[in-house]
C-alpha cells in the first residue's frame, strides 16, 4: 500500500532501460507512436502547469501587466512586509486557519461516526437507501449549495420557523447576518455536503476487517459498544491516519467556495480566507505581486504542514505519505 | 491493482455480510443493545431528512405560482400548481443561452478529458516506454506544486483564453488523479491481450483504440462522470474569465449571480420579476431562484442514483491511491 502511494516516482530502475544515447533514440524512433501520444500532452502540461510558476517571481516584484518582463520594478520582500503588516490579512490569516481546523476535525469526527453507525445497520436495503441519499449533496455544486443553506437559514427559512414554532426565539434571526456565526454555519454547510461522501472510504475498511475479532470480543462479554470502540476503531485506525496526513497537506485549502457564496458584507470579517484575499486583492483591483505574495505564503504553509505530518507518523511508526 | 482491491473489498462485503447476520439472530439483544438500534435509526433518519429536506422545498416553491409562495408557508407540497416559473427561466434568453454552454462545456470537456487521459495513462502502463518515467514524474509533481490563481489569470490572459469558451476546457484537460486511476485499471489488463495484439502487428494507435479503450470502459465511465459533474458544476472559472461576455455564461454562474444579488434592491432576479409581469406570467425573485436552483441541479439529481456506484468505486481508488 505504502509502495501504490508513493506512485511509480519511486525510483525503481526499469530493467530494460536503454544504456547509450544512440539506443535511446532509436528505442525513441521505434516508439514514436507512444511518443506521439504522450508529447503532446506534455507541452499541454508546461504551458498550463509549469509556466504560471514563473508568475511566482512577480511576488518580488512591483507587477504591471503593461510592464514588458525585465522592464519590471524589483521590490524585493516589500510585498511580504506589507502582508505581515496588514490588519485585514491577520484577520484573514486567522480565518483561513480556524475554518481549516474545523473543516478537518468536524470533518473526521463527523464522517467516522456516521460510517460507524452505517456500520451497525443490519437492514440492509435502509443501509443503501442512507447511504445514497448521504451522497447526493456531495455531488451539488456549491452554489446550489449555498443558494440552499441562504434559503434555509433565511428570515421565513425553515430554521426560523421552527425556532419560533418550539417558541425558543421571539424574532427571526439573521444568521448569514451575524459575524460571528459564520463559522459554525461554515462548518453545518461542509458536513451537510460532505459527510456521507466521505464515510465511503472508512466503510470499505470496515468491511476489511476480520470477522472473526467479532466474534472473540462477543465471547469476552462485549457489547456493541465495545466492540465498536475495541475492533472497529482500531480497524480503520491506518486508514484513518493516512487520510490525515494526506489532508493536512491540504489544511489550508478550506475551501473557496463556501466562504466565498456564503459570505457577505455583514460576515466578511470572520468569512474572508487567503483564496478571498487573493482574488479581491489581485484580480478585482489587479495588485497582482500582493496577491501572488499571499498565495506563496500559504502553499509554503501548506508544504511545511505536510512535511510535519509526515513526520509525526513516521516517528509514531504509521503508515505514511512518502 | 487498487481498482481490483476495491472490487475484492466490494465483494467481500457481500459475500462478509451474510455470516454476520446470521451470527446476530442467535446473540441476543440486551437493553442496551436496543436502546443502540433505536438511536441509530433515529439519527440516520434524521440525517436523511435533514439531506433531503432543502431539495424537496425548493422542488415545491420552483412548482408553485409565484405571487402564492410570497406568503410563506410552503414546505414539502405546492399549494398553488403551476409550470409558470419553468416556462419563463426557459424563456429568458440569457439563462437558456447559460443552459447552452452549460451543457456544451460538460459534454466537450468530458469527451476530451477521458481520450486525453486515456491516451497518455496508456503509454505511460507501457513498462518498456522510454519516456515513461519523464512523462510520470512530469505529471504527478503538479500535484504538490502550482502556480495559483493570479499567474493562472495572468497565462490566460496572455494566451488569449479570456473571454472564450476554450478556458472551460483547456486548463482542465488532463488531471492527474484521472490519469492515475486510468493507468492502475490498464496496467491491471490481463498482460496476453494486449500481447497478442502486438504479435498481430497492430500498432500502439490500433492497440490503443480497439484493445485498450473498449476494455477500459468502467474505469473511463468513473473518469466521465467526475469530469462531467466538474464541468457542469463549474461556475468560478466563468466569472474570473467571461463575466464580461454574458454569451459564455453558464447555469451555475447564473444562479449565482442572482444568489448574490438577492439582497440588493437592482437585482438581477428582481429585475427579471418586473419584467416578466407582462402578460400571463408572474414571477418573483423568490420563485426564480428555487427553479434555477432545481435547473441547475436536476441533471445531477436525475442520473446520480444509477450511476452511484460508478463514483464510489473511482472515490475508493482514488483513497487507496492517494
């Protein structure tokens, strides 16, 4: 499994591996219709990929689109200063960093309960029938989403209407309306998306484990509890690993969408994240280095959280990432 | 061979399942253990309700006339039946022209994105390949580095894609996580097949084309349907690059525009409302959004349910392989 991670980059030396620069390129010739096929692609994959990396110098920069390449002003960390002076990227810094947490740990904490409850139905066209109707939000797109969450919790929403009903509340609240919801609405609108999704991957490691532990632990006297805390939790207990380290490397990307749709004027203070930032501060008002600036940031971020991630679980003796 | 791990997980889930009920019936359920059933059917049909319950509402006010809805109370039933909002979003040349696109996008760019991946995951399953390793390693390093948003725009702006339909397909041509599944499933083909045809002289392109195509099709139908759901769920790409040009819009940037607007008195929907209440038909922003949000999404509702297990045998692969 660690190997089938890894991905065929790891170095294994391929045995028939021509030797010489003559042989490569009649070995090239003879395969010209493979090369025919791939080469393409690969020019497709530098001029998409490869080439806007370059625009990562522009952080340095002073950037003007109308500016020719070397006629650019050199500003050096300028930009970087400016970020880590700013107010409003602090704000966003902190936002992006507690919506990202709460994406991960709700998350998890959210799917593994639920594939562990699936995983005690007996009935099992009910079991489909959950599980298929789990899926369905996953596959909506965000603005359909959202469109759904603003009619929801909206003044005559269904929330409203029942908080009055029960009479816990005398007057409709404004919920997209009150900054500091925002990231518990944040967190209600990615489980409702996203948690049956991604109970699918803890379900087919369920089912993996064997059958048999059951039994033993029913012969020691444990009920389902137990055995759900004492056999299926440490069953998927690899699983469950490797997934968090594969998303910590993508801690930071908590999203766009969501933030974005869901956000408005009255929230923006506890809505905006790095990717916001990014698209107001570069696109909408092309200051384009400050931009660029902020997105290094947060894919160097990004890289160290992997890196740490991997480590722990390498100390800890887990499965890991590379 | 992660694809066969799932199929063997798959299998062994129904073939696991069985024992395990029958071990059940003769363990006999204590207090506790009942108390547990009870819980556990009540928080999964909570969960169901609460997944299904937006959809059905917006299914309702998107059926019912559009002055009665003002009034509130519609929950899971039309009060006041009619087709009138469906006629006039059908009738609106902007959203009909956006349903266009929408559905040309999702159509080109997954036709295009399953021969394209299939093509180089191909050559890149060929262990004898010269260029195999440059062609793998190229592709997965985009994984973990990218240029990010602004010098993305930047390279589109440059390459004269802003403003045309080919941003919809080219950025997004080939995914890595696609070719990776692709490449699992052709390298998982029985090894003599594609032999055999090499010993009857077909070339890599006839190999290609009649052998490896037509046999990869359930791998090809998972890569379809997530590219098909990405495109037609898509809606930033067409506001950072053709919000100007209203020609190339698409459903779900429609929607959002009026989800944004709905607020604010010059809406968009608002607009439409005034305008649309000449003649016989009457429409409210209210009515508007719930029928575009039930356009935008129906395609999705409609085909998910047969094709579920398509995407949670591509969401296993693609767990398994990172």
């Amino acid at each position: 499994m660690e190997n089938d991670i890894a991905l065929s980059a790891s170095p294994v030396p391929n045995p028939k591996k021509p030797t010489g620069m003559k042989h490569f390129f009649k070995q090239l010739y003879l395969q010209r219709a493979l090369v025919i096929m791939s080469v393409p692609f690969i020019i497709w994959l530098f001029i998409f990929r490869y080439l806007p990396l370059w625009g990562w110098v522009s952080a340095f920069q002073n950037y003007k689109p109308a500016r020719g390449f070397f006629e650019q002003e050199w500003v050096g960390l300028r930009q970087f200063e400016f970020l880590f002076t700013d107010e409003r990227f602090f704000r966003v810094l902190r936002n992006t960093l507690v919506m990202s947490f709460e994406n991960l740990i709700l998350g998890f904490v959210t799917a593994i309960t639920l594939a562990l409850l699936l995983n005690e139905v007996r009935q099992l066209v009910f079991k489909r029938v959950v599980q298929t109707i789990s899926y369905l939000p996953h596959f909506i797109s965000w603005v359909v989403a959202a469109g759904i969450i603003q009619t929801t919790l909206s003044t005559d929403g269904i929330v409203n209407t029942l908080l009055m009903k029960f009479g816990w509340i005398d007057e409709e609240l404004l919920f997209l309306g009150k900054a500091e919801w925002f990231w518990g609405i944040y967190g209600a609108s990615i489980v409702w998306k996203d948690v049956g999704w991604n109970t699918i991957v803890y379900l087919a490691a369920m089912t993996m484990i064997d059958p048999a532990l059951y039994e033993a632990a029913e012969m020691d006297g444990a009920g389902r509890f137990k055995k759900m805390w004492h056999v299926t939790l440490p069953g998927i207990k690899s699983v469950i690993i490797v997934l968090l380290i594969m998303n910590t490397g993508y801690l930071l990307e908590s999203g766009f969408d969501p933030q974005y749709l869901l956000g408005n004027g009255m929230n923006i203070s506890h809505s905006e994240n790095i990717d916001i930032f990014v698209l107001n501060y570069g696109i909408r008002m092309s200051n384009y280095s400050l931009a660029v600036a902020a997105g290094i940031f947060k894919t160097v971020v990004s890289f160290i959280l992997l890196f740490v991630a991997n480590n722990i679980a390498k100390r800890l003796g887990e499965a890991r990432l590379y | 061979m992660a694809l066969a791990d799932a199929q063997a997980a798959a299998r062994s889930e129904v073939r696991q399942v069985r024992p395990v009920r029958k071990r059940r019936r003769r363990y006999r359920m204590s207090a506790g253990d009942w108390a547990f059933e009870i819980f556990n059917h009540v928080a999964l049909l909570t969960l169901v309700i609460v997944t299904l319950y937006p959809f059905v509402n917006q299914i309702a006010v998107s059926f019912n006339s559009a002055t009665d809805s003002l009034k509130g109370g519609i929950y899971l039933w039309p009060r006041d039946w009619t087709l009138d909002n469906y006629k006039y979003v059908f009738k609106e040349a902007t959203i009909f022209n956006a349903f266009l696109v929408s559905v040309a996008r999702t159509v080109l760019g997954t036709v295009l994105t399953v021969l394209c991946s299939a093509m180089v995951a191909y050559t890149i399953s060929r262990q004898d390949f010269v260029l195999r390793r440059f062609v793998t390693i190229a592709f997965v390093l985009t994984m973990y580095v990218n240029g990010g948003l602004i010098p993305t725009f930047l390279l589109m702006k440059s390459l004269g894609l802003i403003n045309s339909f080919w941003v919809y397909i080219w950025p997004g041509l080939i995914g890595v996580f696609n070719l990776i599944i692709i490449r699992s499933f052709i390298e998982g083909l029985p090894e003599g097949i594609l032999e055999a045809s090499r010993i009857d002289g077909a070339g890599d392109f006839r190999t290609f084309f009649s052998i490896v195509l037509p046999l990869s099709t359930p791998v090809l139908a998972t890569v379809a349907l997530f590219s098909g759901v990405y495109q037609w769920n898509s809606w930033f790409d067409v506001m950072i690059y053709n919000s100007s040009n209203i020609k190339l819009s698409t459903l779900q940037y429609e929607l959002q525009k009026i989800l944004q607007n709905s607020n604010a008195a010059t809406t968009a929907a608002s607009a439409f409302a005034n305008s649309g209440n000449v003649g016989a038909v009457q429409v409210t922003p209210l009515s508007i959004r719930a029928t575009m949000t039930i356009v935008a999404s129906a395609p999705i509702i409609m085909v998910y349910p047969f094709l579920q297990k398509y995407f949670v045998k591509g969401m296993m692969v693609g767990g398994v392989k990172g």
